[in-house]
C-alpha cells in the first residue's frame, strides 16, 4: 500500500504481516500496557484516570515510543494502532484542558466534572478496544479524511 492510497473508514485492513510485524507488534502491545497502567493508576488513586493518562509517566514513555517507532508501521495494519493511541492520548489532553478552562469559570465546575469523567471512560474504552483489536490481528477504524 502507498501512502497515496486511501483506506475508507469503513473497511478493515487486512492482516498482511506474514509474521515479520512481531517486532512493531511488540511494541504496539508495550505502548498499549503503558497506556493501561497509567489509565488504571486513575483508577486506584486519588488521581482522575483522564488526569493519570495524560500526566503519567507511562503514558508519556509511551507516546515517545509511538513517535519513534511510528516509520517501522508505515502503510502496515498496524499504523492504525500507532494512530489510534496517538489520538486517545492527544484529545484525552485536549478534553483535560476544557475540563481546565471550565473549572476557571467556577460556574463550569459541574460540566468539568463531568469532562474528566467522560474522558476517563472514553480513555478506558479506547486502550481496552485497541489492545483487544491487536490480540486479534486487527487494525483500528481510521477517522474520515
């Protein structure tokens, strides 16, 4: 596949390793464990899951990871993934900096509440979806362009 081609959101990518993806592979489930741990950090802290995902240690080395290994995937199934953690990560910040600019307002306080739940969940729902996506040799939905 080029970069020029398209995938239509709709479609699966087909699985078309052929088993030379163990390597990424590995290091897609490594990124998604990172991701988990900060996400259930959240949980059993005092933390906010949202807060723990975007500000945890994990995470970030995870987002690092992303960022390095991210040429290895090009135009593979696996480039979904890399995309789909990139994004959890990238709008779970963005809903915590709304969740911020609400809490400013102190009107907004009830809807920022209700923000970092929100995204908490949808962080949850996200790392929980993908990793079971990569246990089962499937790429991630990609978002209309």
């Amino acid at each position: 596949m080029t970069e020029a081609e398209v995938i239509p959101a709709h479609e699966p990518l087909e699985v078309r390793d052929g088993g030379d993806m163990d390597g990424p592979r590995a290091w897609c489930h490594v990124m998604y464990g990172l991701h988990a741990v900060s996400a259930v950090s959240g949980v059993l802290s005092a933390a906010t899951v949202v807060g723990a995902f975007v500000f945890g240690w994990p995470s970030i080395i995870a987002v690092i990871i992303n960022y390095v290994t991210s040429d290895r995937v090009r135009g593979t199934w696996l480039a979904t993934h890399w995309r789909w953690q990139l994004r959890t990560f990238w709008f779970a910040a963005l809903w915590l900096l709304i969740a911020g600019l609400l809490v400013v307002t102190l009107i907004g306080i009830p809807a920022a509440f209700l923000v970092i739940v929100g995204a908490g969940l949808w962080v949850l729902y996200r790392v929980i979806r993908g990793w079971l996506a990569l246990l089962d040799r499937r790429g991630m939905p990609q978002p209309a362009t």
